[in-house]
C-alpha cells in the first residue's frame, strides 16, 4: 500500500506532462456560477474556423523544454477542428476531440472561456497523436458531475501559443450535484460522515477495458462532501519494470510513458457514504498492458495525506 501512497504522490507532481486537469479551488466550484445561471436553451452549438498560424511552438512532454515544429508533411494552413458537441445533461461525461494537421505530439491545450469577460483559464493540456489511418487527433473528457454547474460553456482548444485554434460551444442541463465548497483533510473526525470511524476510500470494480475506451472511474467514501481528491492512473510497469512492454520508445504518442492526473472532490450521496468518480481516457495508453487507479486526500499545498484508495485493471 506505501508504494502505491509514495509513488501516486510521484505522479501527481509529475500530472502535467499528459493530459491534466489544472482546475484551480475557486474555478473547481464554479466560477461560471453568476454568468451561468440563466442558460440559454436555444443556443446553437458551433464550431468556430481556426485561426492560422505559421510556425507552432510546442511543450514536448518529456523533457520539459519548448522545442520548434513545423507543419506535418503535404499541410498548407495549421488548423486544429473540434467535432460536433451535443447539449449535456448533469452528470454526463463530456468528449471534447477533433483533429489537426500540426505534428505528431504537439501539445494541445484545453481552455475555459469566461463568455461574459472573455477570460480563458486553463483546463487539461494532451497531445496529437495519429490514429489508425494516421490523422492526428486530442482527446479532453470532463466529469460534469462534480464541479461543473449548469449553464452555457464555450471552450477554446489550442497549440500553447494560441496561434492555431478553435472553439466549441454546449449547454449543460440538469441539477447541479456536486459540492459548494471544497475541503482539504486535516486528520479531523470532523472530516467523516459520522464525525466518528476511520476515513476510507474505496474504488469501484472496473473490469478489464479496451485501448480508446473513455470511461468513469468512481467510489465511494466517507469522507465528507466536498473533501478535495486526487485521481491518478498509470501503467503497472511504472512499479514492476519487469511488465514494461518489449518495445521501448521515444514517441509519446505509443503510451509508454502516459498518465492521468485529475483533481475531483466527494459528492453528497444518500445513505452513510459519499461518492467520487474522475474520467479516464485509454486512447493515450499502450495495449495489453495493467493498469493502476490511486484516489487519495490532499492538502492545499497538493501533499498526499494518508487516505487513499487503490485498484488495478488491464487493457486487452
């Protein structure tokens, strides 16, 4: 259990490499609160034309240096598209994806646009990777349950830069779940359900799981509403090197050395426990390989404290 405690604190510190949630407390409780209110039900969903760009400057995920890349081979205007977003409902998971013609492993940024001051505020940051038949896609998935409220959402998905862009527009429907406010573990009885009885974080039962799946992962705890969580996930042979694939790589995009990092908190269920859920997205991982999902408390300061939850799965 230690080794998994040590090392998911490693991979929290290390989440913005591939693909993280960087969702600051005051925007994580719904910074969109007072211009989302009133939704408009009417609103068309859009995908607005990028904005063209000449040369892309790009944040290679390891090391962590900024490196130049030009256009992929037989591209004339970078474009980066996002495909068609349906309104959600409270609760869904939410699939923000599309495609690109700048390089393979150029860093993709997902940003959050504040429709009535324009402010963006960094969300989750991936990379372009070629799928089967070679185009290059990104791939951003939210959990709506947890901390995004209902109203009209407009994100920005960009090269660092923001030289090549685009923007998608969606409502978000329903009756918002998740806490009002956020709360870090100080190793306070007060933190459980019942003020009595030690804390605990299970996960649910994932089974095994196919390479590009996008899911929830979730559990349950007694934790009070609202206890900040890490959510992380990671290869087995990060631990047991002896599983490490035959192949060894220095292209990000075979998912040798990919992870999840996602901030999430507890939300109030009925009964004596509480539930948590964060979303995972297998299209960044390599194939028959083991899986392991670590959920753990934190402090403000993002110090893993000593309540966690662990489980395993495999990608066939």
């Amino acid at each position: 259990m230690k080794n998994y405690q040590k090392f998911g604190l490693g991979l929290i510190c290390l989440a913005v490499l591939i693909t993280t949630a960087t969702i600051a407390a005051a925007d994580f409780l719904g910074s969109h609160q007072d211009q989302r209110s009133q939704m408009n039900p009417t609103s068309n969903q859009q995908s607005e034309n990028p904005v063209a760009g000449t040369t892309v400057t790009m944040n290679s995920p390891v090391p962590l240096k900024t490196v130049q890349r030009g256009l992929s081979p037989n591209s004339s205007t970078p474009f980066i598209t996002i495909d068609p977003i349906s309104d959600k409902t409270t609760g869904d998971l939410i699939i923000i994806s599309g495609t690109t013609n700048l390089p393979a492993q150029t860093s993709i940024y997902l940003k959050d646009i504040n429709e009535s001051t324009g402010k963006s505020t960094m969300t989750a940051n991936t990379i372009a990777c070629p799928n089967a038949t070679g185009v290059n896609r990104w791939t951003f998935t939210l959990d709506s349950t947890t901390w995004m409220r209902p109203g009209s959402y407009r994100y920005m998905v960009s090269t660092p830069s923001e030289d090549v862009n685009s923007s998608v527009h969606f409502n978000l429907k329903g009756t918002f779940v998740g806490p009002e406010n956020i709360l870090y573990y100080q190793d306070s009885k007060e933190s459980t359900l019942s003020g009595t009885g030690a804390p605990y974080i299970t996960v649910n039962p994932i089974g095994d799981r196919q390479k590009g799946d996008i899911f929830l992962i979730s559990g349950s705890t007694n934790l009070a509403e609202g206890t900040r969580l890490y959510g992380t996930v990671w290869p087995v042979y990060y631990e047991d090197t002896s599983k490490k694939p035959s192949i060894i790589s220095n292209d990000f995009c075979d998912g040798q050395y990919n992870m999840i990092g996602y901030p999430t908190a507890v939300v109030k269920e009925t009964g004596d426990t509480n539930r948590w859920s964060f979303p995972a997205d297998m299209t960044i991982f390599p194939e028959k390989t083991g899986m392991i999902v670590h959920v753990s408390t934190a402090n403000e300061d993002f110090t893993e404290r000593d309540i966690y939850g662990n489980s395993t799965f495999n990608l066939t």
